[in-house]
C-alpha cells in the first residue's frame, strides 16, 4: 500500500504531458490513482468491523452475565425447595449425620497411621521360651571360662574378692573353646557378680551379667525393674521412663507387654539419649523363673526429640530364678545386654578404660547398694502409696489404732534400712577411699552411667 502511495507521488512531480508520452507509464498512473480511492472506503471498512466487533463483545458479556444470574438464582430456589420440604430439624440432623461421617472416616484414617501393630512386632512366645534355660548356660559358661580344670577353683578375672578361693595350680587353667563360650570372655568380677563381654560388629561389646543376691525376692527384684514411677526415684540416670502402651492381650499379673520411652542422662558435653522399646516380661510359675526381654522398637506417639540422641540399635534380656520360692529372698539372675549409644571413644582410650575399670569398678557397689535397697524397699515403698491414696480419700479413713501399729511398724523398718545402708555404705567407702571425695562428680562421668544401663 504504502509502496503505491510513493508511486504517485512521484508521477505528480512529473510533467503532466510526460504521462502522455508513454502509455504504460500513464496506465500505471491510472492504477495509482485508482488505488487511493478505494483505500479510503477501506478504512471506513476497518473501522466498521471495529466498532461492531466492541458490540458483539458486550453483547456476549450481557449474555453470560445473564446466564450466570440464572444459574444463581436457580440454586437459591432449589436450596428454598429442600428447606421447604424438609423442616428446620430434618435439615439439621442431614448436616449434622454429614458432618459426623466426615470425621469419623478422617479420625479412622489417623488412628490407622498412629497405631502400633502389635501383631507385626509383638515379641512372641517362643521368644521368650529361648530363655527358659539361661541360668544353666551362665554356669556351664562359668565353668569353661573362670573355673580351673584341675582343682575346679575359681580364676582370677581382674582382682582378687573376699570370701571366694582361687585356683593355686601356676596358672593352669581350664581349656575352653569358641563353641562353648560362643564369644564370651571374663571382663570384670566383683562381690556377687560376674561379667563377661563379647565384641559385637562395629567395635562394640555386648555384656553377660550373672549375679546373686542373699536378701532379696524374685518378685521385688521384679517390681524393681518394670515398676516405672518407682525406678524413676531409685535410678538418678533416668530423667523420664514412661509406659506409652500395653498390649490388650497380655496385661495379667503375671505378665505384661509395654512400649516404653526412656529418657537417660547423660555427662556433660553429651546429649541425652532417650530410648523407645517394646518390653515384655512374664512369671513363669511351672519352671519357676522371670524372664524380661526388651527390644528397640518404633511408636508413633514418640517422635524423634530434638536436641537427644536416639537409640536404634538396643536388645536385652533378664531372666531371674529364686532359691526357694517367689515370695522368699534369695534370687540369682543373668542379664545380657547390647546397645549402640550412638558415641565412639577412641581405642587407646577405650584399652586405657577397661585397664582401670572406670565404667564398672569405681561406681559398682554404689550401684548394687541402691539396687539391693530398691529391691528390698520395694514393699515399704508400696505400703507408702497405698496408704498415700487412703489419706487423700476422706470417705475411708484408716482407724486411729491401724495408724499408729503402721507408724511404729514402719519406723522399726526404716532403723533396720538405715541400719543395712550405713553398713553397706561403709563398705563401699572402705573399697573406694580414693574416689568418695569426687562422687559428686563422677555422677556426671562415662563410669557412672555406663553399668546402670545394664539393668534397663
């Protein structure tokens, strides 16, 4: 179009007669001329179309605008429909069924991502029942591993106890083999108990504990244990031990299956770990014996603590057999252990640990002091709280003659348990003269906490 314009008006500056001298050049003149005429009807066609097409878009708009209004009010009288045939009342019971329906599908679907799958992770019978005969296997390993097989006297593991012969044959000792002892060697003895340790992968050790003990019953040696809210006062590495479910199918008084959350102190400069763990312990009347076995496990309702350490690998198991009966003092136990905290000490460290006995020797007795007391105490502790509940109930108090033979009676008790503990106590000072002053501190040390680990 444009190209045309420029045409003619170059032919304008021409002569007119020059137009005449050539014909093509006239013809083209012609066409040119021709050309801008109807290039102007087209710019009224252009603008036409414009306008029209601004008219058929409003009109489109009125159109939709128009549908979307019928639409509206359409629903309006369908929704004033219903209302009418259905009163106020029907309305509301449809919303509130609705609405009940909705969150009983959402809470189903919770309950079935929270809940714990105890017939997946149950630990079942023939679990325990592997364990039935473990107290015989820690003699027969006893006999290969610290008895002479001359004179069948005890060897020496690290240091000499009172009240125990040791073998005298220069050295001779019993000869052993790994299929007998199955990896366990002597660690450490100490008055009423033997430890073995075997290395397990990693660098890591698990512990065999064989022990015994004169004055204490089966069944509060139990109770010691699993008795969560009593452990907590007795055991002062325990920061927070809580039963997060039972499983319906084995609560008894005899048995129990529980997820626990435990919480350990650890010193300073460490983080705290915390352990979640399915633990499952049953009295075994018939064969006369308490086994307990514990394993690392997950529960939904305990996440992952910021700021502590969370133990994943973890397995242990108890088993204890009284003397005579379940009721009576006299117990011997066997417990075996392993548990990855999560920390690793460097070798020449470790060698220069086990050469002195940090971890178990210093703080040893103390450890098998407050046990045995725990254990012994177990009943008075018990007496306590129940009579704790009958105060706090005004309806049933405790007539006035039953008060004072339980005062009298308690306070006998509490002068034999004083009594036991300052002897006991002095024992312990007299083995650890060296470390009573820093027993405070040692509290916060590796040695303190490692043993009491032992006995979760």
């Amino acid at each position: 179009m444009y190209t045309w314009k420029l045409l003619g008006n170059v032919l304008r500056r021409f002569d007119a007669n020059y137009s005449h001298n050539g014909g093509r050049l006239a013809f083209v003149k012609h066409r040119v001329l021709t050309y801008d005429k109807f290039g102007s009807y087209r710019k009224e066609v252009n603008q036409w179309f414009r306008e029209q097409g601004k008219q058929v878009a409003q009109a489109c708009r009125r159109q939709f605008e128009f549908i979307t209004a019928q639409r509206i009010r359409r629903n309006v009288q369908i929704f004033y429909l219903y209302t009418r045939i259905w009163d106020e009342v029907a309305l509301r019971e449809f919303i509130k069924s609705w609405r009940l329906r909705v969150t009983r599908n959402f809470l189903l679907s919770t309950v079935a991502v929270t809940m714990y799958n105890w017939d997946h992770d149950r630990i079942t019978d023939e679990e325990l029942n592997k364990y039935i005969h473990e107290i015989e296997r820690i003699h027969r390993l006893r006999d290969c591993t610290v008895v002479c097989a001359k004179c069948h006297l005890r060897i020496i593991v690290d240091v000499i106890q009172a009240n125990v012969k040791y073998c005298k044959c220069n050295g001779v000792q019993s000869t052993t083999s790994s299929q007998n002892t199955d990896g366990w060697l002597p660690y450490i003895e100490r008055q009423d108990m033997l430890i073995w340790r075997r290395q397990e992968t990693g660098g890591l050790y698990a512990y065999k504990v064989y022990g015994s003990f004169s004055d204490v019953t089966a069944e509060d040696f139990l109770q010691a244990q699993v008795d969560v809210d009593y452990r907590l006062e007795w055991d002062s590495t325990a920061k927070e031990l809580e039963i997060i479910e039972t499983d319906p199918k084995s609560k008894s008084s005899d048995q129990s299956n529980d997820i626990i959350h435990w919480e350990m102190l650890w010193p300073r400069f460490f983080s705290n770990r915390d352990y979640v763990f399915q633990r499952r312990w049953i009295v075994n009347r018939e064969k006369g014996i308490i086994i307990i076995v514990s394993r690392v496990t997950e529960h939904p309702n305990v996440p992952i603590i910021r700021g502590i350490h969370r133990v994943k690998s973890y397995w242990s198991y108890m088993v204890i057999r009284p003397c005579t009966e379940f009721s009576k003092p006299g117990i011997e136990f066997g417990l075996t252990y392993f548990d990855d905290p999560g920390v690793s000490i460097p070798s020449p460290f470790t060698s220069w640990v086990a050469l002195r006995g940090l971890f178990f020797c210093n703080r040893l007795p103390d450890f098998l002091t407050r046990m045995r007391n725990a254990s012994k105490n177990y009943q008075k502790y018990k007496a306590t709280k129940q009579r704790e509940v009958i105060f706090n109930n005004d309806n049933y108090p405790l007539p006035e003659e039953q008060v004072k033979s339980d005062t009298s009676a308690n306070s006998t008790n509490e002068l034999e348990i004083i009594h036991n503990v300052q002897q006991e106590s002095d024992i312990v000072e007299n083995g650890n003269r060296d470390t009573a002053s820093n027993s405070s501190d040692e509290k916060q040390g590796l040695h303190y906490f490692y043993l009491t680990k032992l006995f979760a």
